[in-house]
C-alpha cells in the first residue's frame, strides 16, 4: 500500500475512534486497490463509510442511517440521478462519471456536493446531529 494512501487510512481511523462508539474496521489492500470500511455507532444512528483507492481515483461513501432508513448519505458514484442533475442528461462524455452528491429523506432526495473527506464528513454530522 502506498505510503501517502496509509497515512490517510490512519488518520481516518484515529478520528473514527475518537468520534464514534463501537467502530469496527476492515481493509482490504490488493497492489490495484485498497479500501477501508468503518462501521460504528454515532449515538441512536449507524456510520456506515467506505474508503477505496482503485484505478487512480478516490471513491467514498460515508452513510448515516436509523434503523435502515438513510437519514444521509454522501457519495461519488456515478449515480445516474446525480449525473442527470449535474449535466440534464447522461450522455457518453458523463456516463459513469463520479459525481459527489448527498442523499437524504431515505435517498429520496439528492443534492450535488462538492468533493468531501472523512473529516468533512464527521464535522457535518456533529453541526447537524447530535450524539
């Protein structure tokens, strides 16, 4: 695993840790990839966060869920209701294309994002949930 790559995981765990209660970590490190999965709790919700470095891009998911309902969600698929927003359709320039957006309301609504980190992501949730 490169270098710069784990001292990223790292740092993501060590905040995970402060953060959040019963955090549970996998990795999974291959020479094409590497991804990092957290599960943990945030007071009466679960985290849910994936982490991969595959094909030269950074990939991120990071949810927070009640029960099984998605109270939000910030990705960069390339979910196809986050391209159209983004471009009003997908045509062959964009299909496919990482698009970072946030669902919310149970993935009922989408709203485009700019691109986020692990950081960024627990500083939204501790302005806009309580523990």
């Amino acid at each position: 695993m490169d270098a710069e790559i784990a001292n990223y995981f790292a740092s993501i765990i060590e905040l995970a840790v402060a953060t959040f209660e019963a955090v549970q970590l996998t990795t999974d490190f291959t020479p094409k990839r590497s991804i990092l999965r957290i599960e943990a709790t945030y007071g009466e919700y679960r985290v849910l966060t994936t982490e991969l470095f595959s094909d030269n891009l950074r990939k991120y998911r990071y949810y927070l869920l009640k029960s099984n309902y998605v109270e939000a969600g910030f990705d960069n698929s390339p979910d196809p209701r986050a391209i159209r927003l983004k471009y009003g359709m997908i045509g062959p320039d964009h299909a496919g294309e990482h698009v970072p957006h946030l669902h919310q309301a149970n993935k009922t609504e989408l709203t485009l994002t700019d691109e986020i980190d692990f950081q960024a992501f627990v500083q939204w949730l501790e302005k806009n949930y309580k523990k």
